[in-house]
C-alpha cells in the first residue's frame, strides 16, 4: 500500500514539474512580457492563439513565426525575433505544443 501511495506521489510530481516546464521556459525567453494565458496584453493570449489554430497543423509555422518575428496575424504591433539564444529549439517546441492547448 505504502508503494503504491509513493508511486502515486512520484507521478503527481513529475506531471506537475513537466507541466511547469512550458511556463518556465516562457518566463526565462521574457514571452510573458507581451503575452498572457488568457488575456490579450501587447500581444495574443495563449488561449486566443490557441483558439485560431485550433485543429491545424501549424506547430512548424509558430516555430518559424518566433524564430522570424513579425506581425499581421493578431494585429499591426510586431513580435520581434526570439533566436535559440533566448529560447532553445527544444523549449521552443514543448512551448508552441503547450499554447496550442489552452484553447
């Protein structure tokens, strides 16, 4: 029983540090500057980001839009570019899979 509750335990955590990590790399490439989970700041909520691309293949489109920076998706102020310096290709990834299920 004891090795079941701790097992159990083992697994809470680990999710919740796996799910923690998305968020952390968005704190650490300064993404919440501009972005929010809910509400529009400078830029797009993660859940309206979400909600557009709903249901579309575009996690290599995001990616690139990051990378590039630019504008006219969600309105005229532009995203500037965010260089694997400032976010990894690998966060990057598990960043744009996490937003795009907030919505």
């Amino acid at each position: 029983m004891k090795k079941t509750l701790l097992v159990a335990l083992g697994l809470a955590f680990a999710s919740a540090g796996a799910l923690a990590a998305p968020e952390d790399a968005l704190n650490k490439a300064a993404c919440m500057a501009c972005h929010t989970k809910d509400k529009k700041l400078v830029g797009p909520s993660f859940k309206d980001i979400a909600t557009k691309y709903k249901g579309q293949d575009v996690n290599a489109k995001l990616f690139d839009k990051v990378r590039k920076g630019g504008s006219g998706s969600f309105g005229p102020i532009p995203m500037s570019p965010n260089p694997p310096e400032k976010i990894s290709d690998a966060d990057l990834k598990e960043v744009i899979a996490w937003i795009l299920k907030q919505g």
